[in-house]
C-alpha cells in the first residue's frame, strides 16, 4: 500500500461515536494524535461494523501466530522508522474505503481511510469501457497506527456503538452477538 496524503503515525485516542436516534443514526470515527493533528471521519454503520470486525480477524490471526489460508491476507508495512508524520491539524472527511495492514513494528496495526471525494474526482473521468478493467485506487487521505491495546479497546467501543440502537436489522444483531449482549444459543435470552 501507498502511504497517504495524509500520516498521522501513531494515534493517541481512536474513538466511534454514534449521533442520532436509533435507526437514523450517523457515525464517525474521532482521532486525537499526540501532534497538533486530529481527524473526524464520518462512516455509515455498516463501515464502522466491517472495520471492527476485519480488525478482530487480524487480531485473531496474529494472535494465533500462524495465519491460515482461509483468513484475509492483509499486508505488512516496513518498521516505524520508514512511516514519518506527515500532517498537523484538523481533517474532517466522509470515508469511501477502508484498508488494513500489519505494522509498522509487530506491536502496531497501520488503517487507511480513502476519502469520498477522491473516489467521485476519478469515477468522472473514467468511462464505462474501463467498467470490466482492474481498479486503481490512488493514495489514501488518512493513515494511522494504532497499538494493539487501542485495536482491541476500538474493536469494543465501536462494536457497542454499533449494537447500541437495538435495530432490527441483521448488522445490528451480528453487532449483539458479537459483544456479547445476545447468546443465540439461548435464544437471544441470558439467565439473570
């Protein structure tokens, strides 16, 4: 992977907030950094869900120490040395995708977050004979590496902002299965 436009390297805080009422709700992603750089970034639900649990595949994978075949292959980025810090300030996006890789270092996760706005720059220029060819993606908007302890308090805080609006729908009730707030082996019910 290409490194961003924007590398806010090792994050002090990663958080998922969900505004709104159940059903309508809109969510972001807040990131403070220990330089004078932080980012907000607005998600759909199904995003903040499908970051949180790649980020448990890779944790489980890593965990495991051996990654099998039937798990994503996500790559490796150099140690930290080669991933300096290269933006300050405020940076406010709605994200379009989403990528993932192992490092810098064995103790850091690296995500990339690709802004909506680049992808509709690139979709206006290309034509519908181009549809069937591979596609490019240009560099990120935003990378950022967080430490193990903070992927696993974000994988938690994300999936309960996920589940907290109590839908209906299947992605909200994978989310309270997957923090635990609903045991389908009982049918949903805990003895109290």
């Amino acid at each position: 992977m290409d490194s961003a436009k924007h590398n806010f390297g090792e994050v002090k805080q990663i958080r998922t907030e969900a505004i709104g009422v159940a059903g309508k709700r809109i969510f972001r992603i807040l990131i403070d950094c220990p330089t004078k750089a932080a980012a907000t970034l607005w998600l759909e639900k199904e995003q903040v869900y499908g970051l949180s649990m790649a980020m448990k595949k890779m944790v489980e994978a890593k965990g495991q120490g051996e990654r099998s075949d039937e798990e994503p292959d996500f790559p490796d980025i150099a140690e930290v040395g080669s991933t300096p810090v290269s933006s300050e300030g405020l940076l406010e996006f709605k994200v379009s995708r989403l990528g993932l890789a192992y490092g810098p270092g064995k103790s850091h996760v690296t995500v990339f977050f690709y802004d909506e706005r680049d992808e509709v720059a690139s979709e206006s220029g290309s034509s519908e004979t181009e549809e069937y060819e591979e596609e490019t993606v240009g560099p990120a908007a935003l990378q950022v590496s967080l430490e193990h302890a903070q992927l696993d308090d974000f994988i938690t805080q994300s999936l309960d902002e996920c589940s907290s609006g109590r839908g209906t729908d299947a992605l909200s009730r994978h989310a309270m299965v997957a923090t635990g707030k609903v045991d389908p082996n009982t049918n949903g019910h805990f003895r109290h």
